[in-house]
C-alpha cells in the first residue's frame, strides 16, 4: 500500500502533465491542418457560357486575400469526373491550362485558352468537367476534383506535369477574357 501511494504522489503530476502536452499538441496540430484547408476550400473552377459573346468561358474564384501559384486547369469529358487519377502519363497539352499566378478575386477564362479537341462536349459546345491543381501562399499543395474534392498533394505536381512528354515547360498562360460581366 505504501508503494501505491508513493507511486501516486510522486508520478500522478508527471502523468497528468504528459496527458495534457499530448492534447495541446493535437488540438494544435488539428487547428492547424483546418487553417490550411479552410484556405484551400476558397478556391474553386467551374464552367459557363458567356452569353453577351456566346463563348465558352470558365471562372476561377481565389477567395483569400493572397494569390494561388502554378495553376493548372484540367478540362475532360462530360461525365468523367476529374480526379488525382486524372493527372496521368496520358494526359495531353490540350487537355491543359496553366498560369503561373492568380490573384484574389474571380477571373473569367476564355475556355479557347485551353485548345480542348477530340472530347465528347457538353450542352452548347462546353465541356463540363474542370478539375484544379495550384500552390497556396504557404506552400501547400492542392488538387480539387471536377466532383469539388479537395485533397492536399504530397508531390510536386509542377515537376510531375511538366516532366511529361506530352506537356512540355515554359507553359503559356491562359487567356483571361478582356471585357466584364457589367
């Protein structure tokens, strides 16, 4: 019984002490991965047909106050959706768009900045599966899905597509579209 006692006043606060450490730094390490993502959640891609010109068109949407780097813009089929999967040996330059940066806000893309031959096409000539791969601020790296997954990457994509054969660097820039919505 004297051990018991003794174990328990000399080791309990060391006990307790290890406890408490153990949740400071997993409630940090939880904190800190859902800072990273809520960044990330702002930044979307998605199709349209701009009706004052009658082209296709895409929008990416950056809602933070920093930009997002080495942007790649994946379109494919109608239907298929676009996943890490996606990013393959056959993936073609056609099938890809890149800017090296985008700043805050919402962009509207001429769709023709990414030349999309030989896909089944969506309803009015557009293609309705965009998929985005880009760098945040901080480093991190981010692919959202056409199905609005995001996932956070733990290769560098960049080296990845440009080593391809089929995608060759210096990448140009999409073309952003030089008149407004207003």
């Amino acid at each position: 019984m004297q051990i018991s006692v003794s174990f328990i006043k000399d080791y309990l606060p060391a006990i307790i002490s290890v406890i408490t450490v153990g949740f400071l730094i997993l409630n940090s390490w939880i904190g800190f991965n859902k800072n990273v993502a809520s960044y990330a959640s702002n930044i979307t891609v998605w199709d349209a047909i701009d009706r004052i010109y009658n082209e296709s068109v895409f929008y990416i949407n950056v809602g933070n106050t920093t930009p997002i780097y080495n942007v790649f813009v994946i379109r494919g089929r109608r239907g298929v959706t676009l996943n890490t999967d996606s990013i393959n040996k056959n993936l073609q330059r056609d099938d890809v768009g890149y800017s090296r940066l985008i700043i805050p806000g919402q962009h509207k893309y001429k769709a023709g900045s990414i030349i999309f031959k030989g896909m089944e096409m969506g309803k009015g000539g557009l293609p309705e599966e965009y998929a985005i791969l880009f760098t945040d601020s901080s480093g991190h790296k981010w692919f959202r899905g056409s199905d609005g997954k995001l996932i956070e990457l733990n290769y560098d994509y960049f080296r990845k597509l440009t080593a391809m054969s089929n995608l060759t660097a210096p990448l140009g820039d999409m073309t952003i579209t030089i008149y407004s919505d207003k």
